[in-house]
C-alpha cells in the first residue's frame, strides 16, 4: 500500500471466475491492490454483498466518502444486480449515463454496463467496455480509428472509430478449445498423457487454418486426431496444434472480413501469455502492426467514474505540489 | 425369423455405442438379426469375446460352418483386435485383402479394416467403409462418380471413382454439437429448458452460415447466445439454431471446396431422421440431386465376405428355384 496518497476511488473487476479490486489515488494510480477468487460462479454462498464487505469493508470504513464502481458479470443476469446494456456505438459518457447505482450493505455501489450490438446478429460483451474505454484513455492515438483485440473464453475484437465503440465481434475461440480438449476426442491423448509445450506445433495448427482458405477449419478438426493416429502429431503437443487451429480459423475468418482492406492498428489487451501467442499468430497472418496492452481495466474503471462525476482528476496544483 | 432360408454369414455392425448381428441367407438375405447396446465402450466388463457368445453363440452352435465377419471401431486400437487400415484409394478387393481373422473362442471372427488416406492431411474411417461399399453394391450406378455423405458424430463424405473410394472428409459436426450441447454457455439455456424441434430456427441457423461466406462461422457461433440475450431466439428452440449453424457451417465448407464444380450424383445413408435434415440442408444449398440409402451396412458385410471367398453368392439356378 501507498500510504501517502489519498484514496479517491475503489475500482472492482468483478468476472466469472476473479474478483479485483483497486483502491486508486489521485488520476487512477494504485493505491492498493486486492483479489480472490470470488468471481460470479465462485462467489461463497453466493453472497455479493458479504464477499464485497470482506474485500472491501475496511476500505470503506477507513474512507467512506470514496465511491465505489465494478465492471464485469456482476452487473449480468447471473451476478448481483442486471444492469441493462448499453446500444453499440457507445462511448464513455453512454457507459456512465448507464450505470446503476445501488446500496451495497456497505455503502453506494455504481455497477457498468455492458454493451449490445443490435440487429440481425446480435452481439454483447460486459466487462470488455471498461478495458477498452481504458485502453483509449492510455493510448489517446486510438481513438480516431483501431482494432482492439480482447483474447480470451469469448474473444472480442472491437473497432474504435471517432472514440466510439463502434462494432464488435466475438469469437467463442478459448471456450472452443476447452470444450474441445475436455469432452472430445480430439482432447483424449492428451487427457491420458502429460503435454508439453510446442511452438511449432501451434505453427503447424496455425498454417493448415490459414491454408483452408475459404473452406475454414471445420473438414480440419479432426486432423489433430487423424495425425496423431497416423504417427504423426505427439499426444504431447496435440493440443498445442488444436489451439493453432482454433486461433488461426479465428484470424483467418478476421482476415476474410476485411475483404482486402488493410487492417487498422491493433492492439492486444488481456492476460500477457494468450496475448503474446496472438500476437505471433497475428504476425503469421501479415498483421504486424501489433501493440500489447496492460492496466487496461483499472483505467477504465477511473475513466468512467470520472465520466459519471464520481470523481475528479486531480487538479494541476496538487499534481504539481505532489510531484516536485 | 426367416426359417425357410438356409444361414450363409453372420455379419456384424459393432461400433462405439451398439452392436447389431445380422444373419445371412442367400443373396445376403436377412434371416434374423439382434442388437445390444454393447459399443465397444459400453461392453459388459469390456469382454468382447462374451460378448460375442451371449449374442451369437446359439447360431453357431447350430451352423458351426457358418462364417463371421464385423465392421466398425471394434478393428481399433480400442476394439478387440486392432485392424491395421488399408490405403485410400481402396476398393472391395484391398478390404477384403486387408481382413484380420482370429479364434474368437466361438469360432473364427474376420474383422474389416478401416481406411487411411496418407498425406499431410490425413483422414481415417473405420465401419463407413463397410456402409459405402453396401451402397455402391446397392446402386452400381455409382460406382463411376458419387459423393456418398454418412452423416453423424463425424460426418464423412467420400468421393467415389471407378468403384474405388477415391478420397474423403471428416467433419466433426455431430461432436461439436453434443459437446457445445453438453459443456459450453450456448446450450445453457436450453440444458435449463425443454427443447422443442423447430425447423424455422434450423433454418435460420442454416441461413447464418451460409451468409456468413469466407469468413465462416467461428465468429457466429456466440449469436446462438446474444440472440437469446436479445430476445430474438427462445431457450427451446437454440439447439435447432446451433444445429442449423454447425451443418449450415459443413455444407457451406464442401461447397466452397467444389471451387464452381458440379456437385456429383450425392447419396445420404445412415440415421433417417438425420439423413432427411440433412438433405433439407443440401436443399438449401441448393443441391438437390440427392439420394436417402438405408441397408447400406448389411449390403457391405456380405459384399466384403463375398470378395475375401468366405461366401459365395448363390448359383442362379439356385435362385430361380426359389424365386419360380
């Protein structure tokens, strides 16, 4: 803990399977930091409101005129309260107009939404407006026109325009594969045996999704067990080859998308390893113009809250007394 | 049972999940047949040889000449005796050739081998074989140019040329959905739900892959979702949404990799049902020139046990006698 900053505001990521909180000083810097495994389908007894007062009760105790903001499926049907989403386009100040504040048992809770894609196909994502509203607030050169990529279960790709969310794609990729190697059989020798990390491997997956061209992957799937039958693909790296697989039908649908049209500058934001393995990937496609991304989420979080009026930056005088 | 013809094979169907005998008369006639739920993976105390007893001991014993032959994943690896495969291009002869025969402690058994196709990509079926060589049997005018499709947990489509099984596919379309069914958040609602069949929302699954052209559908696999989110696709009918997608997403692939060819005379054998859902899908894409095959198994036993001179076809003079 940075005990000469003054708290302004706790900032929860509040998932599926994790629960984060930030206790962030003057322009979102970290005060202090918290986590347990609390997400939604973790949370003990299902109770919000008591997980919330142990993580952050002597927060609030301590300081309890600091409010308090979460993002993620602790505002869906599943979590604590459901904060309708939000239309696509959406921008900072939509995100802020739709937050639903309630009284948490332990002081004012203001929970963001998610967003919604209207339309024929529909689409929705809660949780990644707030590290992609953060991503603009550290790289304001996004703004104007980008590709935020959120790897992951349900991978999102999200394009900014004019510091708009303006449309956003999902790709079931990371829960593909888990399903895939936990109940299928392509999962099975590597269920029986131990794996082992392999680049080229993944390489190998990589290359026979993009050489399926407008095919897709779907006639390839079963290679992974075909190759392994054939002597031809370890057990041990077998899932390595099914993950380059999945990522590269993922890419190669992205790239088809584009229909020629040269890819806006992307950036990877999410958990460093699955970024990284993006990024190779995306750079066996030709899309070079990659950048890594971290800190996303606690900037959203400040981002929004200052949007809503929780919290102001820091005036310049008091940066200015605190810096020199 | 038919008591009047004399037993010439006993053929059997022994997959994953059931175990069917058929016997044999003339001709390939059938004189009685009897199953068991007994799939390698569901053998009684994983003893294949009691199996075998308890199911056809008594003819047998009755016919001790009568000769045996099986089809199917108890050749595998996991079966009772591993069948090496043959060599795709393969035909009757290369099958019959490629047999495994053993004592069985019920008399001798011959196991059909299953068929590789070599390459970088390689492919394998085992027991489809016995199905197609039934079909060309059944309908010779196939034998020149056909795409017979067997569809199901692996969905295979084997081009024929010449009599011989040419090349083939696997799409592992029925697998992918029982496991999205079973384990990931696109059949949740419906695992909360009762199910009712809906061909609309087939069809609009079907329509969503077909439009979704290159780019495939991995990036609208999550709509199965986001529509039930929106309000646009109730919990009972999202399996025939997601069913609609994942065969919309296998036929909107083998179209691609027709590249503009005609598609050639296409035949469906297997489960009924299944065969007719999926001839309204092919409909839909439009290929019309469909056939719906059945018997096509027990064809393919005898036609096997006739190459490899365990029977042979009745004399015609044989036959006209019965027949007069």
């Amino acid at each position: 803990m940075n005990e000469t900053a003054t708290p302004r505001l706790i900032g929860l990521d509040w998932g599926t399977s994790s629960l984060r909180a930030y206790l962030l000083g003057d322009n979102g810097q970290i005060v202090d930091t918290r986590s347990q495994p609390w997400g939604i389908l973790h949370t003990p007894e299902g109770d919000f409101a008591k997980a919330f007062r142990e993580l952050v009760g002597d927060w609030r105790a301590q300081w309890p005129s600091v409010p308090a903001i979460a993002a993620g499926m602790i505002g869906s049907r599943q979590g604590w309260r459901e904060v309708p989403y939000v239309d696509c386009p959406a921008d900072v100040d939509s995100l802020a107009k739709g937050l639903l504040t309630f009284d948490s048992g332990c002081g004012e809770l203001s929970l963001i939404p998610g967003v919604m894609q209207r339309g024929a196909l529909p689409n929705v994502l809660r949780g990644e407006e707030t590290q992609i509203f953060g991503a603009l607030e550290l790289e304001p050169a996004l703004a104007d026109h980008a590709l935020l990529v959120l790897p992951g279960t349900h991978s999102k790709w999200a394009t900014i325009r004019g510091s708009r969310l303006d449309h956003f794609s999902t790709y079931m990729t990371g829960e593909l594969f888990a399903v895939l190697r936990e109940h299928s059989i392509l999962g099975r020798p590597a269920r029986e045996e131990s794996s082992e990390p392999s680049n080229d491997a993944f390489m190998r997956g990589l290359t026979n999704a993009r050489e399926s061209g407008a095919e897709g992957v779907i006639g390839r799937l079963f290679t992974t067990r075909s190759l392994f039958l054939a002597g031809d693909l370890p057990a041990r790296h077998s899932l390595d080859y099914l993950s380059g697989l999945l990522i590269g039908e993922e890419l190669r649908s992205v790239v088809a998308s584009l229909k020629g049209a040269v890819c806006p500058p992307l950036v990877l934001i999410g958990d460093p390893a699955l970024c990284r393995r993006y990024q190779d990937a995306l750079a066996f496609f030709e899309i070079t113009d990659v950048r890594l991304l971290e800190q996303a989420t606690r900037t959203g979080l400040w981002r929004i809250a200052c949007a809503a009026g929780l919290v102001t930056a820091a005036t310049p005088s008091q940066e200015d007394t605190r810096h020199v």
